[in-house]
C-alpha cells in the first residue's frame, strides 16, 4: 500500500506533536532571518506610503540610471531612479517637490530619453495620504485580529484562540520578511493580499480544530490530547495539502509567468504576498497552531492524568513485554504434581 494511497483515505500516523520541537526551531529561525532583514533593510515602500513626486517616462534612447542621475542633478535630489520593463521606461521617485521643480524634472527626463511631455506619466502624493493609508491599514489588521479572537474563543475555546492569533502573527512576520529580503515595493495592493491571507490561514486553522474537537467528543479510549492532535492532523492533512496546491497553483502563475516572464510587473507585489502567506499559513496551521495547543492543553488537570497513566500503560507493556511467556519450571525439576504422577506409575509398576 503506498504512502499517498493511506494518505488520502487518513491511514497515516505521522508524529504531529512529537516532532513539535523541530518545527518551532525551523519556524524560529525563519522568524530571526525575517526580522533581522525588517531591522536593518526595511520596507520598499511605495509613494502612496511615503509620499513624494512620480514621474514616469518611455526611453527610447536607452538612458541608463547613471546617466539619468547625473542629468537631474541638483533637481532630483535624492530621487530614487528605476528602469522598469526592461529599460524601456524610466521612473525617477522623489519628495515631495513644488509645480515649478516637478515641470523641469519632466522637461529633463524628457530631453535625455528622448520620450515626449504628452507620454509622461506624473503623479503626485502628499504625505499626509500615505500616513493615512497606513493608518487604515493597521486599524484594519487590529480589527480582522480581535474578531479572530472573539470568534473562536465563542466557537471552540480561547486557549484555541491564541494558537490561531500565534499562526497568524507567524505568517505576517514571514510575509512581511519576504517583502524586506526580496524588496518588493509595498503598495496599497499589498496590505489587501495580506489580509486576505490572513484569512486563509485562519481557514486552514479553524479546520483542524473543528477535527480536534469532533475527535476528543468521539473519543472512547480516553487519549491524550497529543494522540488526539495526532489522530486530526493525520484526517485532515491532505485536505490541507489539497487545498494548498490548488491556491498556489494560479497565485504561482501570477508572480513567475506573469510578471517574471509577461511583464506584468504590477501584480508582482500582489501575488508575492498571495504565494508566501498561503504557504506559511498552511504550515502554520499544521505546525504551529496545533502542536502548540498540544503542548499547552496537557498542562491541563485532566489531560495530564490522562497522559500520565498512557505512560504508565506504556511503560507495563515494556516492561512485560507483548506476547511474553510465564516462566516454567527451572530445568532438572519437576512441580510437585508431576512427582507425584511419577510416584504413581512407579507404584503401578512394582505391583
């Protein structure tokens, strides 16, 4: 019977909780690597973050970053300077300037790529909006995160609920992290794939508690929790898998096929944070959330009695070991009934 085979109809019995320490070691580390990039590089924020001047032009003269920089001069400042789609435009980034800077940084940008004014793509964000956004954005996450809370706290119990608040916070921190190392820009559209993962892994884990707790009212045989986490994991994880695969399969498509290779670079940002978040969260959900709830349940009066006695078992049986014989009789004697049925036909043979 192959391995895929007894994974599909839920016969497998891999070690969930048991191996809890390696996936919170391979977690920690991700999570270091993650937040020592967020320390040191930051984000790539976009300008409707930061706030500033954007003024995009075709280049068909091939104008490189150097010889753009030194033709602003003075009027760019410290712009940042991009070729995107493969050099065939310009982008020139800066702060926030006034109307007679911004129309000499067009003329400029214009005369060294040899573009025209009519083509030139200009815009402009005061900072005031890009600190609103942000604002927005975080009011959004602490809302979607207490009702996270309230919800499973009232659904199943609030022990469940911070496991699910820890896998969430694991997953931003990833995808966060992803954004640093790589450095994507950071747009609107990305604070929307965020929280849309967000509410996948949560799916993803409101799934394997809803096994959990089916199993432990089902259970006759007084488990631990740790066997009963083992038991759902092992139910629902293709599921997960399933479920997974189908997600990253079109959010794949999108970051490698179509930005890497049509140049649809604007849904770059959106599909990074769609691919890394639904990754994470599925291994969050399978090894975060509830190998943690594990962990902390058997801290519990009743679940600890229960394991304590499953070990207690455990070791019986080792020490008698299964299908063990009783010991018989030493070698060279005989039990007291077997001398006396000797003593009978020996008496039945001198008569």
């Amino acid at each position: 019977m192959s391995r895929l085979g007894r994974l599909y109809r839920a016969e497998t019995t891999f070690g969930f909780v048991g191996q809890a320490r390696r996936w919170f070691i391979v977690s920690g580390v991700a999570l270091l690597l993650c937040l020592g990039s967020l320390a040191i590089r930051g984000f790539n924020l976009s300008l409707d973050f930061t706030g500033g001047t954007s003024i995009t032009v075709p280049n068909p003269a091939g104008a490189g970053v150097g010889e753009v920089r030194s033709v602003l001069g003075l009027l760019g400042g410290a712009a940042r300077i991009q070729l995107i789609d493969d050099g065939a435009a310009v982008r020139v980034q800066t702060e926030a300037v006034d109307l007679a800077t911004e129309r000499d940084m067009v003329r400029t940008l214009v005369s060294v790529t040899g573009s025209e004014i009519e083509l030139t793509d200009v815009e402009s964000v005061g900072p005031t909006f890009g600190r609103q956004i942000a604002r927005r954005a975080l009011q959004a996450l602490g809302v979607f995160l207490g009702v996270v809370v309230v919800f499973i706290s009232i659904r199943f119990e609030w022990k469940m609920a911070v496991g699910a608040i820890a896998a969430l916070i694991h997953d931003l921190i990833l995808t966060a992290g992803a954004y640093s190392l790589l450095g994507f820009e950071v747009t609107p559209a990305t604070v929307v794939a965020v929280l849309t993962i967000l509410g996948y892994s949560l799916y993803d884990t409101v799934v394997v508690y809803d096994k959990i707790r089916e199993n432990i009212a089902e259970d006759q045989e007084r488990r631990t929790y740790s066997a009963l986490v083992d038991r759902s994991m092992n139910q629902v994880l293709m599921r997960s898998i399933n479920t997974s695969l189908t997600s990253l399969l079109p959010v794949g498509s999108l970051l490698f096929i179509g930005s890497a290779l049509l140049g649809a670079g604007t849904l770059r940002e959106f599909a990074l944070a769609l691919f890394v978040g639904i990754g994470a969260g599925t291994y969050s959900s399978i090894f975060i959330a509830a190998p943690l709830l594990a962990l902390w349940k058997e801290r519990e009066t009743e679940w600890s009695r229960r394991r304590y006695r499953s070990e207690r078992k455990a070791a019986r049986r080792t020490v008698s070991g299964p299908g063990r014989a009783r010991p018989g009789p030493r070698p060279g004697r005989l039990s007291s009934r077997g001398q006396r049925a000797t003593g009978v036909r020996d008496r039945k043979r001198k008569r």
